[in-house]
C-alpha cells in the first residue's frame, strides 16, 4: 500500500487517537458507511500499516516508576552480532524499545523498572553482561514533556 488517499489518512489519524473506537463511529467520522471503512482497515492491516491496538498503561500506576534510556556499545558489528543483540534484548521484558543507531553508539534502549535498585539489578546482571556488551551509559528520565504514538497525520 504504497499511497494512502484522505480518507485512509483521516482513518488512521482517528484509529491513532483513538484505538477504542467502533467501526460504526470510526465510519461515521471519516464520512463511510460501515462496510467500506471495515474493508480500508482490513486493507491498511494486512498492509501492515497498522501493526496493532494496545492500551497506553501509566508505567508508574503499575509500579515501573523508573525509565531509563540506555546507550549500548558493541564489541562488534557484524551483522550476526548485532542481530544477537537484538534477539537477546526482544528477550528482555524491561527492555520496551531498542533501535540501532548510526555513529557512536550502536544501540539505545529505553528500559522501565520498579526502582532504582531494580534497574540497577538489571543492569549489571542483564544488560551490562549481555553477548558482545562494550559499554553502557545511562540516563534516567526526570520528567516527560511529550509523549504521542504513531506518526504526524494531516
């Protein structure tokens, strides 16, 4: 699916803000009736446009009031290696996010935990350790100022 009309981009801006809503609602926001705007989500998943639906926890309401962001340095970067790395972090549940980057550092991780002392467990038992591990520099979050899923939409 390579270009999306406006009512695929309007679809996905209320589906992006609102993953709850009914296909009758979602249908009647973006000017469809009810089978045709089933027929575009379906498309847009099977395209892999829309990769899923979750709820958005609070992590602190359920007791993860730490989020560090991790910088990971490799040992090596061939391709096994870091697909390794990769696979042993998908490993990890603390670890929510992991991208590799281009430059100095190989990999950032953004890591929830229950407390200082949890993390810091988690870091020198788990991650610290992990296969081809160089270095590790952290960051823990003091606040967060913005915060939104997805991607713009017009």
């Amino acid at each position: 699916m390579d270009s999306f009309d406006k009512i695929d981009r309007r679809l996905l801006s209320e589906l992006q803000a609102e993953g709850r809503v009914t296909n009758v609602e979602l249908a009647k926001r973006v000017g469809l009736t009810a089978p045709p705007c089933l027929r575009r989500m379906r498309a847009l998943e099977d395209a892999g446009v829309i990769r899923g639906y979750h709820a958005d926890i609070d992590p602190a309401k359920m007791g993860f009031s730490i989020t560090v962001f991790a910088m990971v340095s490799l040992k090596s970067q061939a391709e096994a290696d870091l697909r390794a790395f990769e696979e042993h972090m998908r490993a990890l549940p603390d670890v929510r996010e992991c991208h590799m980057l281009n430059g100095e550092i190989d990999f950032i991780l953004k890591i929830v935990s229950r407390d200082l002392q949890s993390f810091q467990e988690f870091l020198t038992s788990r991650l610290t350790p992990a296969p081809n591990v160089a270095s590790v520099k952290t960051s823990l979050t003091i606040r967060t100022a913005k915060q939104i899923p997805g991607v713009p939409l017009d």
